[in-house]
C-alpha cells in the first residue's frame, strides 16, 4: 500500500478546549516519498489547525504529526497527505511519486458542546 493513515482525536468536546489531533502516515513502498499533510474541516478554524507537515515518509520510519487547536462548534474533520516533488527533504533527494494517485485523505467528526 502506498499510503496507510490512522487519525486519532476525540470523537467529543467542549467548545473552546484545547485538544490534539495525531495523525500517523505508513508506507509499505520500499522507495521513500515527500509530503505534505494538512487538515481540512467544514468549519473555518485559525491557528495551528492550519500548520501544514512536509517530511520524508519512508517504510521503515512511519510519521506522527500533531495538531493541537480549539474547535469553535462542531466539524468534520478532513487529514489531507500530498506526495510531492521537493528538494532537501528525503536523503540525497531519493524519492519516488507514485503514478495512479498522489492525492490521500481521511475523514472523522468532532462533536462540540458550548
């Protein structure tokens, strides 16, 4: 599989509070990859929610990334992962793209009580 992605945040919350979503990123390519996560939600959210990871996603070192953010209501929340061309961040600029998709995405939601 090119890309296996595990979301863990609370299903609940009050509103205002501080929580963290984790998202961790496998592969089981051999070769490595660049990217790039970023969360998406049907609700607009500020700050850290909109910090966006690139790194070097390779089989043998999966990825944890961290949000931390306070939901203003209810949401879905959507983790987005971008394989991309980009120098400096896997060694020596060995990296592969895979060819049927580059694009990868999970959902979850997040209820919020005021």
């Amino acid at each position: 599989r090119v890309m296996i992605m595990d979301i863990q945040v609370p299903s609940r919350a009050n509103a205002n509070e501080l929580i963290t979503l984790k998202l961790t990123l496998q592969t089981e390519l051999r070769e490595c990859m660049v990217v790039k996560a970023y969360l998406r939600s049907n609700t607009t959210m500020d700050g850290s929610f909109n910090h966006v990871f690139t790194s070097c996603l390779c089989e043998d070192y999966p990825r944890n990334l961290f949000w931390n953010f306070k939901p203003k209501s209810s949401m879905i929340i959507t983790a987005v992962v971008d394989v991309i061309r980009e120098l400096n961040i896997c060694p020596n600029d060995k990296a592969v793209i895979p060819i049927n998709a580059n694009r990868f995405y999970t959902s979850t939601s997040l209820l919020t009580y005021k």
